[in-house]
C-alpha cells in the first residue's frame, strides 16, 4: 500500500489518502485525461471536509464509498473505505483498495467482493 503525496495546493490537508497495489495498477493503466480527472478528486477527497456525491458516494448496506470518475459517457470507480471511522466525513484516512469501468450495477457485488479480499489480504483494517 502506498501514501498518495501531497499535490502542489495551498488547501489544508484534512485526510491522508492511500492507495492499494490493486489500485496503483489500474490508474497507470488508465489515459494521462482520466489520471488527471483522478488527481483532481483525490485532491478533493485531501483537502475538503465534505465532498459531493458528484466525486464519492456511500455503497448502500456496505461500509464502503465509491470514487466516481466521469469522463464522457464512461464512468470510472473505485472502492474507498474509511480507515479511522465509519463516516467519510469524519475520517482522517482513507484507502483507494480496486478500480472498475462501471458496465451495469450487477457489477458492483463483484467488486464489493474484490474490496473485501483486499482489506483481508493487506491487513487494512
């Protein structure tokens, strides 16, 4: 797992953000238009308190969020959980665990899943 750095900002830095080898592996995969639209939210998610559900959602009846990323028609997101408390907005560090194109909503129990064998598999929690 690695912590993202500090992006050139004069904002506060309110959470730390880091970010899973499944993770890292997706995003370099990803176009330099979409890993900028990336940067530009994890920045959001670093230095605002409360951040629309434009960028990141709560998962019903799970404890993840969703990081959502969207670029024309095609909708980016990755599986966040909050380290240090149950609610995003409270908490001061988050993980970026597995990345997706989203296709339907079926798809989102298999990442779920995905999700969960990471935060075994690394010792997130």
């Amino acid at each position: 797992m690695y912590y993202i750095c500090r992006m050139e900002t004069k904002d506060k830095i309110l959470r730390e953000v880091y970010k899973t080898d499944e993770y890292e592996f997706y995003f370099k995969s990803l176009d330099i238009r979409i890993q900028e639209k990336y940067d530009y939210t994890i920045q959001l998610i670093q230095t605002q308190k409360i951040v629309s559900e434009k960028f990141i959602k709560k998962i019903q009846k799970t404890e993840f969020y969703e990081v959502r990323v969207s670029i024309g028609t095609n909708e980016y997101r990755t599986m966040l959980i909050a380290c240090d408390n149950p609610n995003f907005m409270e908490a001061k560090r988050v993980v970026l665990l597995n990345s997706f194109l989203k296709k339907d909503s079926k798809q989102y129990k298999r990442e779920i899943e995905k999700a969960r064998i990471i935060i075994e598999k690394e010792e997130i929690l």
